[in-house]
C-alpha cells in the first residue's frame, strides 16, 4: 500500500508570496513556461478574467534548484 500524501498545488498568489514577486510576475513566466502550472478550464469564458492556475507544490523546489546561482 502506497503511504504517500497526494501533492499540494499552490495558487499564483501563493507561489508568488514564497519569491516576493506579484501575481503578474508569475502569470508571466507560466506564460513565459518558465514556470510549469495547471491551467484549469474557466466556468464562463466570455468574462474578462484570470485563468485559474495552479503551481504543483514541487515545481517551487525546482525552479529554486534550476535558477539559483549556487
């Protein structure tokens, strides 16, 4: 039996909270595929609004370890 927790996904606003950086900063660089996110579908298309996206909690850890000047 497979003991392991599903993984977290985080909202812009929460990835962007962990670099300091904004929400457009981060819907940029996911544009950008900088950053890899899960796009999710909209309930109405025709409002003028964010696509909802979230950042599985992982993809943090990789893009610190890919972009550090270490």
């Amino acid at each position: 039996m497979d003991s392991e927790k599903p993984e977290r996904y985080l909202s812009v606003k929460e990835f962007g909270g962990v670099f300091g950086w904004s929400d457009d900063t981060i819907r940029r660089l996911i544009r950008r595929k900088v950053i890899r996110a899960l796009i999710l579908p909209q309930a109405n298309p025709k409002k003028n609004t964010h696509r909802r996206i979230r950042i599985p909690e992982s993809e943090v850890a990789r893009f610190v370890r890919v972009h550090s000047n270490a």
